[in-house]
C-alpha cells in the first residue's frame, strides 16, 4: 500500500531521514520503531505532507504523495495522530469527531448559511456515522461532553475516532500509548486490532516494546535516520544490531 523510496530530509547539518527504503503492505500493523531521535515522527511528517523531503519518494498505492499538503494526503486515503494530544478542547467529544469528516463532505459555505436541505441531510449523516465511531471507541455515552473532560486514555481514543472519521486506508498512530497505564494499554492494543480487522493497514511509532511486539506482523526500524532492521517482531525482538541501538540493554518486552 505504502512505499518509502529512498527517503531523506536534511534539515540544515542534520539528516533526520537517511535514504529510507521500505514498504508497508495492505492490511498490515507495521510497527516504526527506534530509540529516540531515529527519525520515526521525521517519517511520519514526511508521508502526511508536514514537511517535504530532501530526496526520495512516498508513494500510495502506486501514486507519488511526497510534497503535497496535509488535506491532499488525507483526502487520498491516509489519516494520523499525534505524539501530543491535538484536540479541540473547548469542542465537545462528536464536534472533535466531525472535524474529522471535512475532506469527505460536499456542503460549502453557502450550504452552511443558509442551512439548505442537502446540507441539513449531509450534516444528519455525518452526525449518525461519528456517533458509529463513537460506538466503536466506546466513546458514545460521552458525545456531548467537552473533550477537555475526558479522562487522558479517552482523549487518546477520541483523537483515533477523529482520524477514523475522514475514512482512512492507512491510520499512522503517533505513540499512542504514552502517557497511558497499563490497563488503558491493554484497552489500546485491542482497539488496534479491530481497526485492523475493519481493512485498515495501520503504521505504528511506539516506545512500549510489549505493545509494538504483542500487535504487529512486521517492524522497520530506524536508528539516526537510517533503516538498520526490518522483519517480523520475533526477529527484531532477537536482532543483534537492534539491540546495541537500544543501549545494549535488549528490548523490554
């Protein structure tokens, strides 16, 4: 579905992203991992159309993406969260979610003014398919709350219920554990697999090696922007080069 051809961004002396080569196939949990500073957020701004590269190609089902902006990039199919929580805080938990859906609707600010029937309808449907999401993230008793009144894991799975709105082939999740306990982990690890099981590929960056080696059929890994590793979590997991590049202490899994 994906591919990273060559991938590099300089940013004045410093190569964030070195000649990254790698694909992400359809219907995969790919996990990106790699100590900090390897370059893994570098990557996910340079497929969401953040930050354009230096060299190299990304490419969407067989389509070149690499420079065009964030809305583009979303409206072809891919959706994202972030490592820091990016909600509306003052918006209620489905205003949050709606947002989400603007690349998919048709009404524009005419519509909107004037409130017309094809707009009232549009707005129905958008209401009763993020109330649907909001069921899935088991999140729908908590519609109208301000999202800044969420627990912190609930605020985390809204930001996933956004992304999931603009109805996305490919969902990059940003760490999406940090920050979380462990059982709001675990709660993670299985809404991850169910957005999987929906038909959607999803590319992961995460720090907890426990959750990247319990949801992911295949690992890339980089460190200081160059790729060192790439297999399933089993081999990674035994990977010698992997390990020194975590300190040499292994992996805690």
């Amino acid at each position: 579905m994906l591919k990273l051809e060559n991938l590099t961004v300089q940013f004045g002396g410093l190569i964030a992203v070195n000649d990254v080569t790698t694909e992400v196939p359809k219907g995969s949990i790919f996990g990106l991992i790699g100590p900090n500073g390897a370059g893994k957020t570098t990557c996910f701004n340079l497929i969401t159309g953040v930050c354009k590269p230096t060299g190299g190609k990304v490419i969407l089902n067989g389509k070149e993406i690499q420079g065009l902006p964030p809305y583009k990039v979303n409206e072809l199919g891919i959706a994202r969260t972030y490592q820091n929580i990016n909600l509306f805080k003052k918006m209620t938990v489905i205003e949050n979610v709606m947002v989400g859906c603007h690349t998919k609707t048709t009404s524009g600010l005419a519509a909107a003014i004037f409130r017309n029937k094809k707009q009232r309808e549009e707005e129905k449907a958008v209401i009763l398919k993020c109330m649907e999401i909001l069921k899935f993230m088991d999140l729908a008793e908590k519609a109208d709350y301000k999202a800044s009144n969420l627990s912190y894991g609930e605020q985390r799975r809204l930001e996933i219920s956004r992304a999931l709105a603009s109805d996305p082939e490919l969902l990059l999740l940003d760490e999406p554990a940090a920050g979380m306990n462990g059982r709001e982990k675990e709660e993670l690890t299985e809404t991850i697999k169910k957005i999987s099981q929906k038909g959607i590929t999803v590319l992961l960056v995460e720090h907890d090696m426990k959750l990247v080696m319990s949801v992911t059929n295949i690992i890339c890994v980089l460190n200081f922007g160059k790729k060192i590793a790439f297999g399933n979590p089993e081999y990674i997991q035994n990977n010698e080069e992997v390990i020194a590049a975590y300190l040499g202490g292994g992996l805690d899994v």
